[in-house]
C-alpha cells in the first residue's frame, strides 16, 4: 500500500478570544454535567476537516498542565525533558500540587511555571491568562470534555487522558469545536505507541499477515487495590464511575493498536457496535473481604459489569473485540492480537508483556508459536530504534516517553498529527455506545463516521516515516 502522501499546509492562525466570543472564550465557568443527564444528539456541524492538517511550526512548545494526580504528576518530568518543550503553566484543584508540580519543574533548571489551583475553575484562569501552545489534561473523566473544549477555544492544541469526552454528544462537540478553531486535540493513547504494538502494526502494512480480518484488544487490569484506596485517586472518583454507569470505561489501549494496525479512519471505519456486559461482582466481593467497617464504599451500589466486552464491526467486513474489566483477580493485559489471512499475532501470552507471539505463513510451520521478537527486531519503528535508550526507564516501560517526545516532535516540526480528532472521538466512542447497547438488550447501534466520508481516503497515521526533532534555537 502506497503512503506517499502531499499533506495539506499547515493549521491557520487563531485568536485565542477572536472567534467563539461566548462564555467559554470570556473565562465564565464551565459547567461540569453528570453524565447520564448528556444528550445523545450529534450537535451542530464544525467547519473544515482537520484530516491531514499540520501544525504550524515553531520553537519552543509552550504547554500547560491541567490535573497534577497520580498521572499528571507522573508525567511532568516527562514534559519538562523533552527538547524544545516548555512547561510555563500548572494546574489542579489542590493547592499543593500545584506547588509541588511548579517546584519541581525549577528543581530541574528550567523557568518555574505559574501556578493556578485552589478550585475547580482554576483551568479556565490558566487559559484565559496564558498564551499556550499546547494543554495536557489528566484529570477525572469527568471534566475531559469541558475543559478540552475550553482548551481549544482558548487556541491551543490539546492532549488528553483517555477518554476525551464520556458521552456521544460530547465527542461530535470536540471534533466540531476542533474543526471551527482549526486546532488539533488527541487522545494521548499511550499504548499506541507501545513497542509491540507499533511492531504489529508495521508488519500488518507490510502484508505480513495477509487480509487482516480480526483483532482483540482492550484493558484488563486488576485495580481493586487502588480502586478502595482513600488517597490514590483524589475523592476516590474513578471507583464512583462503577456507580453510575454501565460503560466499557477503558477500552482504548488495546482497542487503538488495533484499529490503526486496520487503518480505521484511513481508508476502514468502525460500522456498528454490540456490547455484552458480566453481573458487577467483583468490588463488591472486595469489599466485603478487605475493606473495613468505617470505609466510605460502604454506601456505594456497583452496577458497572466486571467485564465489558464490545464487538464492533468495520465497513471492510473486520471484526474487533474490545474488553474491559478492573474488577476482578487476573494479571494484566491489553491482549493485542490481531489475525489476518496468513497468520496471526498474539501479545500478553500467560500474562506476560514481554510473551507475545507469532505465526505467519510461508515463514512459520508446523502449527507451532514462535516468539515475536526475532520479527520484532526486523520491523522495529523508528521511534523505538532512535529513542529507546532515552525511553529507558520512563512511564510504562518507555511509551510515556516515545508518546510525549513525539507529540512535541510534530508541533515543533510542523507534522501531521499520528492521532487526530477523529481518531479520538472513534476509539472513544465506545464509551456511550455500550451503554447505548447494553440498554438495548446487546443489540447493534451504529457508530457515527466523525471524519464525514474522509475515512475513505488512505492516508499516514502511527506509521509516518523518520523524521528528526529540530534543533533546540
């Protein structure tokens, strides 16, 4: 397949206050909803596409922090070493964090950032008061949505913690907001840029496994433990989503491998999904056998099933199988396989992350699994060739490193985006189109096409070619 592509220029100029004007552009608060009080209705139409648009470039990225928790915290060093990255601004809800977030931005020898905190809407002073180039948000899922849109209304690209909006409505307004202030927001899908996957995908462009027609992928974690934890996330909010929706919550780090190993959104798209869902066992029995008398769980109701299971179709006849489960005693996985007409890749074998394994025909035979990293090694990215060593001991064995060095790479050089909007918006979707399903009795509901036709045309994503971070002025 051909991926000499002539990309558009690059995202035209926009005034941080000059072109929504309303509420969100003037600093006025933003308005948190529950999210099952959310309407399903597609809003409004957005403008031109983002597909295939590219960064202006420039210099020296300016980025600003939104959520200083375990995630957000555990990233800013990240951001802080990347060449040609600037962290100029910090926010949280805490005080403190934001204090200690700014420290040790100085503590490493670079400028200390201004510091917003001590409420909710400590954001929107952030946007209102500083010229950013890029926001980073890593809050509770709850507040993705808000304060992304704001992020881009206020003119700057935005990066996301997965999932960047929870309901269907919510997601047509960031690809459409995205498109009306032409700048780009991602989910920051780590494990899409994970070795093994990056690896797979690479060698299912190169034909390797023939026709690919199948794939599995999703997030199975036990997180009980941190889930009943009274300080490992703040106001213990993401063990709350477990009483009040029935959702497959996380799908997206093994689902996003696989849809871009099948080119979704460049030249396949998701059609329709159907999700199953398990009775909610397993916080429950946790609970009764570890948590104490005096433990604020013991008012909650769990209704989210211990293991969410989406089947999706795709418009070239492809199937994936997307999970998720926290919920219950099993060691970790993102599954990661995918299966095509002349072989097949598996990852997470007996629950390791290091086991995957493969088998390809003419090379393999004798129905016999040969380890994958020998082919691995052959169709290693550039990414990982180039900044392995650098990655080394970074988040999540490197990929925290790969994906932040990259996002900085393509503003600074003025790239095409490797996960756009529209990206985004598909490999969330799930979110609501389970529940959406699962309301239905399992029955279909059909996934809305957020590229409006522009997935039928092939064009580079996770794959791009080599290209190299410019010098630092």
């Amino acid at each position: 397949m051909s991926r000499n592509l002539t990309l558009p220029p690059p995202a035209s100029g926009f005034s941080r206050r000059g072109l929504l004007g309303g509420a969100l552009a003037t600093g006025a608060a933003v308005s948190v909803i529950a999210p099952a009080a959310r309407s399903h209705a597609a809003p409004a139409g957005g403008g031109q596409t983002m597909v295939g648009v590219a960064f202006e470039p420039r210099d020296v990225v300016k980025v600003g922090l939104i959520g200083l928790g375990n995630r957000g915290m555990g990233m800013l060093g990240t951001w802080v070493d990347i060449p040609g990255a600037q962290v100029v601004a910090v926010c949280d809800e805490l005080l403190a964090r934001a204090a200690t977030a700014a420290q040790r931005v100085a503590d490493k020898g670079k400028p200390r950032p201004v510091e917003y905190a001590g409420s909710l809407d400590s954001f929107q002073q952030m946007l209102d008061n500083e010229e950013l180039d890029l926001v980073y948000i890593a809050t509770p899922w709850e507040y993705h949505y808000p304060q992304a849109r704001a992020a881009l209304v206020a003119g700057a690209h935005v990066g996301v913690e997965l999932p960047i909006a929870t309901e269907l409505a919510d997601l047509w307004d960031l690809v459409n907001t995205s498109e009306r202030t032409r700048r780009h927001l991602w989910l920051m899908e780590n494990c899409s840029y994970g070795r093994n996957e990056l690896a797979m995908l690479k060698m299912a462009h190169d034909g390797v496994f023939g026709d690919v027609t199948s794939g599995h992928g999703g997030y199975l974690h036990d997180l009980r433990a941190l889930l009943f934890s009274t300080t490992y996330y703040t106001k213990s909010w993401r063990r709350l989503w477990h009483t009040r929706s029935t959702a497959s919550f996380y799908p997206m780090h093994g689902l996003a491998p696989i849809a871009a190993a099948m080119d979704v959104n460049r030249g396949d798209r998701m059609m329709t999904l159907s999700a199953t869902s398990t009775e909610p066992r397993g916080l429950a029995d946790y609970r009764e056998r570890f948590m104490p008398p005096d433990h604020p769980s013991w008012s909650e109701t769990y209704i989210n099933g211990d293991l969410v299971t989406c089947m999706i179709t795709t418009a070239k006849g492809r199937t994936i199988r997307a999970e998720h489960n926290v919920s219950q005693p099993r060691p970790y996985s993102r599954i990661n396989t995918l299966e095509g007409s002349r072989g097949i890749f598996e990852d997470y074998v007996g629950g390791d992350p290091t086991g995957a394994r493969i088998y390809v025909e003419p090379r393999h035979g004798g129905d016999t699994w040969r380890g994958a990293l020998e082919m691995r090694t052959e169709y290693d990215h550039w990414l990982w060739k180039e900044l392995a060593d650098d990655a080394e001991g970074a988040g999540h064995g490197g990929m925290d490193y790969i994906l932040v060095w990259r996002c900085i790479q393509q503003i600074r050089a003025g790239l095409v985006p490797d996960i756009d909007v529209y990206d985004s918006a598909a490999w969330c979707s799930p979110v609501p189109l389970s529940v959406m399903s699962l309301d239905r009795g399992g029955k279909p509901v059909d996934v809305p096409d957020f590229t409006r036709g522009h997935w039928k045309k092939i064009r580079l994503g996770l794959d791009s070619p080599q290209t190299a971070m410019p010098a630092v002025p």
